[in-house]
C-alpha cells in the first residue's frame, strides 16, 4: 500500500493563519505536529516508510522541512505547477507509481489536511478497503455522518458486501440543511471523506475509460519530468492541458466499480474556524472557550481565540472566532466564517500581501520573516539552516547591512571571504556581489538591515546558485538605465 498524499490547496477559508503562501496543511492546529506530519504519522508502519507526495511548486521547501522534522523520506514528490484537482494529481501518481513497475501496488489516496482521532479504528478501515481493493473495488471511505453538514459531499450506500463494505448507489452534492436533515433520518447516506484506495492499475483504466485526456496529458507530463534537487518539476504547459477536475467526477461517479468502506474515526477536514472550534473540545474551558497561545479571556462563551504573536484579550463575547497574527486580526461571528473566503478574495483583487502571504517566507536555504519596513528601509531576520548558502548575487539599488545574532557566517564580499559571529556585523554596498554560507551545526541567524531607493525582490541579479534558480526577464530588466527599469517593473 502507497500512500499518495495529496498537499495542493490554499486553505483560504482558515485565514488569516492559512494563506497561499503557507496554506493549513502545514500548521499546527490540532496537535504539535502540522496537518501534513499527522497525516504520516497515522499511517500503517509499513505504508509510512516511503510515500509519494503531490504539491506545489512554491510549497516544496515546506515539505522538505516538514517531512524532515519526522524522519520521513519519500518516495517520489511531484511538483505541480498549477493547480488542476484531484484527478490529474491522482493520474500522476498512479503513472509515476506505473514507471516504477508498481502497477499491482494499491493506492492509498488521501488529502494532507485532514484529521482522525481514533488511528485504530483507521487502520481497521484501511484493512477491510484492502480487500475490496485487491478485488479491482475503487473504494471510497464515507464518514458516518454526525450531524445535517450541508458543507460536504454525500453518498448513498447501496447493497451491502463483505467486509462491511457497500456498494454505491449515487453520489449526491452538497444539500441545503432541510435535505441533510432528511439524509440523516433515513440512514445510509455518508459524507464523502475524499479519500480513496485502489490499484494503480484499476484506476489507470478508469481513467483511460472515462477522462483519456487526462491520461494522455499526465503521462506526456511524467515522461517529460525532471529532477531538481530532491524533487520532480512538472512541466507547465503540458500539465495546463489537464482537464481541472475532481477524481470523483472523472471517475467515482461513473465507475461501475465504487465501493463504500464507512470510516468512524473522528475524521474532520477542519474547513473553517468554526470546525476547528468543534475538532478542539480536548482543550475548551467549561464556558465551552478555546484559547490557544497568548490569551487572557473573560467572561466568554463558546469562543476561539488564536494569538499567534502577541497578547489577545477578549471579555463577554459570544460564538466569536479571534484570529490573531504578525499583520492581521479576524473577528467573526460562528455562524459567518464560511464568508472569510469573500474577505481573502477582496485582498487578492486590491494586490494586497496579507491576502496571499505571511510576513515569513520560507527559501530554500532557509526563512525570512519581515520585521518593519519604510520608505527607504526594510528590516528583516534571515535564518540559514546548517550546509545552506544563499545564492551569490548583487542588487543594483540598495545597501545591506548584516548583524550576526546566533551562529557564525561564511561572508562573501566580492573575491573576498571571512567568518562573522555572534555581534558582529558587515556592510553591503549596492552593485557588490556577496553570499552567506552556514558551515556550522546550528541555524545561523541574523538581522538585515535594507536600505536604498528601490528595495523589491526582483531588484537581484544571481550569478551561482545551487538550488538552480534563474534570471526571469523581470530580473534582466535590472540591466537597464534606472528610467527604463522602473517603467518595465511598472
């Protein structure tokens, strides 16, 4: 059994803490470990020990990181580089896992941003998927429905089989609360989880049955993968031809070989505040509050309250949702935090960071997290994870000014090299080459200090880097007279 986890998604309905940039399978929200690690850590033994993993692009160095807190290696990852749903990702996998000479292997298909309380009783479900799968059964596991959700999928169980499974008999989308009611009496409706196992196999030849576009483009876009460091970049014009589509249209619904495997695991997919505030009752005070971080409440009832950087203190508020972080604080009501959705797409439309980014970023060789900017100044603190080095590279309009807080640097300045450590500092004159290198065991940390007439991103020029970023045009614009570089930013 391999397990293909599924780590696309923006989260947008858990912002402010999940953004595009940093989506919710990678936070921490229901124990110490993110999403993403639990999602391993509830694995089979057997079936943890190499999975293939589907995310994107700008989210690889997370997974890296992530994976590596846990000591988990994968398998394969696959880069998408745009979005394209369930299905083309699941192609992708099932093809990789094909090349590999895995056909007869099962798949165990399962999104990165889920919970399951009860593990047991999960891998007692995945034992009785096992059988039907191994038959040729495309088995999805349905939750036992605890309450009329109107925010999920549904489907109705069929005729019974073995192993307490079900055959389906349809697939029903997201009802209105007075249908729900009506699923919920009349028993044998489940919420559809999203995940699936079945063989490679079986679920190439559904898909080859059903959706051949997407065959056709997922192995053109297998077959002309490459590897860049320890991942496999998807190429983009080939993987954009791939229908955006959802496995369950492409293939559940029209399978005549869906089964149902009815999971009761305290399975939540924790798609808003409000289910968080549900999902959290291991932590509520006996006002039915949860406070996480830096909180002092007061007279509340049935709340959330996440401080994330500094100290929050509410007093007599009701079902209210408080989500604090470095940039941005939501307030919201319980019943009205599906509508965040509008408050994120709002930001995107007016160009705004907080609508897609965190004020920390995370590179390859490490992070930088923003702590103030001005009209000539940004100030920022680097962490450089040991072995790393940032690229050597120059800036055309600005200074920097680096201040060693913890660890010691290999600084490049030019054809010049020497080490900095704790309190000491250096100075970056624009259009000077320079590099950072952690050679030590500890993360390196320092402050930069940024100055100048022009401080965006793309005002860099790389000449080595190992993690083989290039120069875009917008870089290349750099080259050019001041005048002529601001027009082309603009």
């Amino acid at each position: 059994m391999v397990p293909v986890i599924l780590s696309g998604g923006s989260g947008s309905r858990m912002w402010p803490l999940s953004r595009k940039d940093f989506p919710k399978q990678f936070l921490s929200l229901v124990s110490d470990h993110t999403l993403l690690q639990d999602t391993v850590l509830r694995l089979p033994k057997g079936a943890a020990e190499s999975p293939i993993f589907i995310c994107s692009e700008d989210h690889r160095f997370i997974v890296k990181d992530q994976l590596a807190d846990i000591h988990c290696k994968a398998r394969s990852v696959l880069l998408e580089p745009m979005g394209r749903n369930t299905a083309p990702a699941v192609a992708l996998a099932a093809l990789e896992l094909e090349g590999m000479g895995l056909s007869d292997e099962l798949m165990l298909v399962l999104p990165a941003d889920h919970v399951i309380r009860d593990k047991n009783k999960f891998h007692r479900a995945l034992e009785a998927a096992e059988q039907q799968a191994k038959a040729g059964k495309l088995v999805l596991f349905g939750i036992e429905p605890t309450g009329p959700e109107t925010g999920y999928g549904y489907v109705k169980s069929g005729e019974a089989l073995n192993h307490g499974s079900f055959e389906v008999d349809r697939f029903v989308e997201k009802p209105d609360a007075r249908t729900a009611i009506g699923y919920l009496k009349s028993g044998g409706y489940y919420w559809n989880s999203g995940m699936f196992l079945f063989k490679v196999s079986t679920v190439l030849k559904e898909l080859q049955t059903h959706t051949p576009d997407i065959i056709e483009h997922c192995q053109e876009a297998i077959n002309t993968k490459f590897k860049d460091l320890d991942f496999y970049k998807i190429d983009e014009y080939v993987f954009s031809r791939c229908p955006d589509i959802s496995i369950d249209y492409a293939v559940m619904e029209k399978t005549q070989d869906a089964v149902i495997v009815p999971l009761n695991a305290g399975w939540n997919d924790v798609g808003s505040w409000s289910a968080l505030w549900e999902e959290r009752n291991d932590i509520r005070d006996d006002a039915g509050n949860v406070y996480q971080g830096d909180v002092i409440g007061e007279h509340n009832i049935d709340c959330l309250v996440k401080s994330s950087h500094r100290l929050v203190n509410v007093n007599g508020l009701k079902d209210t949702i408080v989500i604090e972080t470095k940039d941005a604080v939501m307030v919201s009501h319980r019943d009205y935090v599906q509508d965040i959705k509008q408050v994120v797409d709002k930001l995107k439309s007016e160009s705004r960071n907080e609508g897609s980014r965190h004020t920390k970023s995370y590179k390859p060789w490490g992070s930088n997290d923003s702590i103030d900017n001005g009209n000539r100044y940004k100030v920022e603190k680097l962490t450089i994870n040991p072995g790393e080095s940032l690229s050597l590279h120059r800036h055309y309009h600005r200074a920097e000014h680096w201040i060693v807080v913890k660890g010691s640097a290999v600084v490049t300045v030019d054809a010049n090299s020497f080490v900095m450590t704790e309190n000491q500092s250096t100075f970056i004159p624009p259009a000077t080459y320079h590099r950072l290198t952690n050679n030590g065991q500890i993360p390196l940390e320092l402050i930069e200090i940024q100055t100048g007439s022009y401080l965006g991103d793309n005002d860099i020029e790389r000449v080595e880097d190992h993690y083989g970023r290039t120069t875009t045009e917008m870089q290349e614009a750099r080259l050019l007279q001041p005048t002529q570089f601001f027009q082309a930013v603009k």
